[in-house]
C-alpha cells in the first residue's frame, strides 16, 4: 500500500464517517471548509486491522445552509486531496451540476494557495 485512500462510510445525525487506509501509521488528515480548517475531526486506529483507520467529522451547522456545501478531506502533510463530503440543503439545485462545480471551486482554491505559497516560498512572483 502506497496510498491513502478514504472510503466514505455513513454520515447520520450529523456526524460523518469514513475508513482511511493509509501506510502512516499517525495519519493527520484535515477537513477544509471554504479553506477554512474544521474542528472535530477525530482519527482512531482500528488495532485489529493494521493501516486502518475510522475518521469521524461532526459537521457545524453553519455549514448547513441553501444550496450545496463542500468540505474537502486532505492529507495535512502532502496536502493530498482524500475526499469530500457535499452537504446539500434548501431549495434543491436543478441538478449535480451544481455540487461538482462547488467541489471544482473549492479545489481551485486550495490550488491557487498551495501556488502562491510555492512563489513565495521560491522567490518567484505570480
């Protein structure tokens, strides 16, 4: 195994769950909403199944509000995207459309600063 890998599980009463499989044996994963870190986001190892983990996220309810939500998964090291959780509420959207692109622009924007940072970091100018 080279990979992480985050398998969605359930998300009830507010609460989402999910199974990462990774070969680090503390992963740090975060969940990122409109680039902003979320609290309560808890990874427990399962000692009987090596590599695993159960990663659970209570959602805020700030995020619940019209339209559709995403919070982005990612590797805080490598900054690697795991998943995502989209949170759809209100007036339903016409379609997914709506979530994907959601999902697109919240990639964008953690590309477009993880960019920045590396101008930075090199000396270049963006």
């Amino acid at each position: 195994m080279t990979q992480s890998m985050l398998t969605p599980l359930r998300l009830r009463a507010g609460i989402w769950e999910g199974v990462l499989t990774t070969p680090t044996a503390n992963p740090r994963i975060e969940a990122l909403f409109q680039g902003t870190p979320l609290p309560d986001l808890h990874v427990t190892a399962l000692p009987d199944q090596p590599g695993c983990h159960i990663v659970k996220l209570a959602l805020p309810s700030t995020l619940i509000s019209d339209g559709v939500q995403t919070v982005i998964l990612r590797d805080a090291e490598t900054r690697q995207t795991l998943g995502h959780i989209a949170v759809q509420a209100g007036i339903a959207p016409d379609d997914d459309l709506r979530a994907e692109l959601d999902l697109l622009r919240a990639e964008l924007d953690l590309l477009k600063r993880a960019f920045r940072r590396h101008c930075t970091e090199s000396g270049h100018q963006d």
